[in-house]
C-alpha cells in the first residue's frame, strides 16, 4: 500500500518546515490506522514534487481503503490524498525503487542537506559557492579529475593527504552554484559518475545560507 497526500506549502518539490511537522501528523494518523487493523510492515517514505507517500506491506488490506478514506476527509480535509492498493508478492516497488540504488541515495542525501538549507531559510535558487569533498586511494588517481573540474570549471580549494586507510588522498572543490534539488542533484550526478571512473568516492557538499 502506497498512501499520503499532496501538499500546498511547497518550494521545488519540498515542504517548508512547518510543512514538514503537519506532515509528521499525517503519517503517524496513517500508522496508528494501519497498525490497528492489519499485520504489516512500514518500509519507507518518500517525497517528491510535493507529494509525501509512505510505503507498506500488508498481509491483508480489507477495509483499510475505507478507513484512510474516512481519515483524510474527516481529519486532513485540506490535502489531496493518494491512496494506491495492490498485490507485489515479491516486495518489487521496495526492492526496485526504495532500496536506495545510487541515483536513490544520491537524492536521499542532497534532500536532507535541501532541506536543512531551506529551514534556515535559504533561497535554493540563488547562486552561491557549493564545496564538494572528493577522497582517492591514489595521487594518480586523484589526478584523473582534473580534467573533468577544468571543463566544468570547478576550482580547487585544497589538496591533502588524510588519515583514511582506503583513500587517503583528498580534494576539495568548488563552484558557484544554485542549492535547489533539482540543480545540485544534476551537479552531484556527474561528480559522483566521474569520481567513480577514477577511482574514487564522493563524500558530499555544503553551502552557506543564502537567503
């Protein structure tokens, strides 16, 4: 069972803060109903373009359609809510789509750096330097992206030598950029593809809050 709702206070696909709580409220509603009538198991929650779906599996689901129903309109009147019932005896919708494959994880990871952005009250789409950290098990290796940075016009802040047993051997980039999901997803995508063809992991961004 795939149920939740769409909401209104969003900004590129996400809710604000205050969203997020009413949000909060909604799922656990959905749990303690679920939790109440049916064997199940809870295996995720995903948001997207201003939808918060939550993910179950239920040995049987007769009856709870009506009662989440009844629960949107009655108590959460102001959202639109989704409900999508049916049979994956073989757990595909986890195992194909949230059991975070890398472009998954890749969003996952930049949704909560966006999120604490934007509870601080940062304008995702205003430009500002990003930092990006990058770690290699070789300096030869560390070299392999050079070309890449200078194509894409990032720049160096600082080459190390670390105490990582695997990939002691560190970069530090950087380069003006929007902080939206959208637009730093796009950047994190081609970093960690040309990080992985040399060798190399991705260890993540940070931004200033640019309001």
């Amino acid at each position: 069972m795939i149920t939740g709702v769409t909401f209104k206070d969003c900004v590129d696909g996400l809710p604000a803060k205050e969203e997020f709580d009413k949000l909060y409220v909604i799922s656990d509603s959905v749990k303690s109903i679920v939790d109440k009538l049916k064997v199940n198991k809870s295996v995720g929650t995903f948001t997207y373009q201003c939808q918060r779906l939550d993910y179950y599996y239920l040995a049987d689901t007769s009856g709870l359609r009506g009662q989440l129903i009844e629960l949107y309109k009655k108590y959460i009147p102001a959202y639109v809510p989704y409900i999508n019932i049916k049979t994956d005896n073989n757990w595909e919708a986890y195992l194909t789509f949230l059991y975070p494959n890398e472009d998954i994880l890749d969003h996952m990871q930049n949704e909560k750096v966006v999120i604490q952005l934007k509870n601080a009250g940062d304008d995702g789409k205003k430009e500002r330097q990003v930092d990006h950290w990058l770690y290699f098990a070789t300096e030869s290796d560390r070299k392999c992206m050079f070309g890449f940075l200078g194509e894409a016009k990032f720049i160096v802040e600082s080459l190390d030598k670390t105490d990582r047993p695997s990939y002691p051997y560190s970069l530090h980039i950087s380069r003006v950029d929007k902080a939206d999901i959208n637009s730093i997803s796009r950047v994190t995508k081609a970093m960690r593809a040309q990080v992985k063809k040399c060798n190399g992991v991705y260890d993540g961004w940070e931004s200033p809050v640019v309001k």
